[in-house]
C-alpha cells in the first residue's frame, strides 16, 4: 500500500520495511508476485528507490529459492533495466546486483544435483541449441535459460527467457566469464550447459576476435577464451584447435605492426 502511494518518502519506508519482513522469512511464498509487480512499478522514482529496489530485490530472490521460471526472470530483468541507468551509482549497484544473483541462480543447480529429489513430473523441457529436447529440473532450468540468453545478448540475437531488448556486450561476457571461473565442473556435469558453449558462446567469441573489436571487448573475450581452453580443451577439441590458431594469427598480426 505504502508503495502505491507514488510519495517518494513513503515509498522508501516502504520498501525499507519489506526488505526487513523478508530477511526475516515473514513474507509468504505467496506474496512473490505482487512484490516484484510492485516494485517494478516503482522502478522511476528516483536514486535512493531504485538503489532500495536493488537491495530489496537480492534478498528477496536469495531468501525465496523456490522462485523458478518467469517469477525469476521479471526479478531479473528489474536488475537489467536499473543496470542500464546513466546514473553512475544506480547502474554499479546494479550490475554488483546481477553477478550476485546470476551466481546464486547458478549455485542452486549445484544444490539441486546435490538433493536428486526430483520426479520426472516435477522436470521441464527444455529445447537445445542442436534441435533435441531435455528435461531439465526447475533450477537447471532456470541456469540454462539465464546462461543461453546471456550468450544471445552477447551476440546481439534476441534472447528467449529474458524480456531484454539488448544488453552491453562487454557485461554480458563479464556475467559469462563469472559463471565459467566458478562453476566449469558443473558444465561437465550438464551436457545441456555444454552444447550452450558449443552452439553460442565459441561461435560468438570466434567472432569477436575476428572482428578486430575495441579493446574492451577484446580483453573479454580473450579471458572467455582462456578459460574455454583452460578448462574445456577435452569437451571441445575442434573449438579449441580453432582458438589456438585465432590466437597465434592475432600475435603474429600485433608483432607485424
């Protein structure tokens, strides 16, 4: 109620007072929607509500495991939206924001796997950039859908799971990157997770690097490709063959100028 009052204190009252229900497990299951709906209606109202909206925002989805498939993705994309802001602090909280939550998204497949509890009736399908069909587990799900949009963003295609227009390219290898240092044995674990390095992500840091792109994108990608080769050179023989001779034309090219 406060929130819908539109008055910038009372908002931030508000919001302050929500952050601390759900801290607190007082906020039911229930009440998930209708919290992210609001906040999502609030999200012009000025720095110190949007900075609110972020903290209330990781403790929401970091309190409520259990919020899976588009629940998920409306709280994300919140964070996408405030990560684009011009204003300095906003758009820094933001993206601080999203590599906590991605990680935490992420995180959850590893408890998941760790539980096994799951009935086939529990399990989502799931398309896989090959063409084929999975079931996935409803935070498989979720890390997948996540980790496949991030690679399209990156790609400048239009994702599948979040409502995102566009995303910077250099942040979105940056979440990537973020995901590969952390869990690349969980990518071993999920053949799923590695047709998405097969299918979108080498394909498009081939790309990049062939491109001859702005040296932040070129540091990005060159540390993608470190760690694909460092990590993945088994699972992906062909791709890296392909990276060590990309790499060695780009040194002998710099040498020549």
């Amino acid at each position: 109620m406060g929130c819908a009052t539109k008055n910038a204190k009372v908002v931030a009252i508000s919001l302050g007072s929500l952050q601390r229900l759900i801290a607190l497990k007082a906020v039911p299951q229930s009440a998930v929607p209708l919290i992210i709906s609001t906040m999502s209606d609030c999200i012009n109202q000025g720095v110190d509500i949007q900075l609110r909206i972020l903290q209330t925002l990781l403790s929401l989805i970091t309190n409520f495991p259990a919020v899976h498939g588009q629940l998920l993705g409306d709280a994300l994309l919140l964070c996408f939206r405030l990560q684009e802001s011009r204003i300095a602090v906003v758009s820094s909280t933001a993206a601080a924001t999203l590599r906590q939550l991605v990680m935490f998204v992420v995180d959850k497949v590893v408890d998941e796997d760790r539980r096994d509890e799951l009935t086939s009736s529990e399990k989502i399908e799931a398309v896989l950039p090959n063409g084929a069909t999975t079931k996935l587990g409803p935070s498989a799900h979720d890390a997948y859908a996540v980790f496949e949009d991030l690679c399209l963003l990156a790609n400048s295609e239009h994702p599948r799971f979040l409502n995102l227009e566009s995303l910077r390219k250099t942040f979105a290898l940056e979440l990537i990157e973020s995901v590969l240092t952390n869990y690349h044995d969980l990518f071993r674990k999920h053949s799923e997770l590695l047709l998405l390095l097969q299918h979108h992500l080498c394909p498009l840091v081939h790309k990049s690097l062939s491109d001859r792109p702005s040296f932040p994108l070129t540091l990005r990608c060159t540390r993608v490709v470190f760690l694909l080769l460092k990590q993945f050179s088994l699972e992906l023989k062909t791709e890296s063959e392909v990276f060590l001779m990309l790499l060695i034309r780009i040194m002998a090219r710099e040498q020549r100028c």
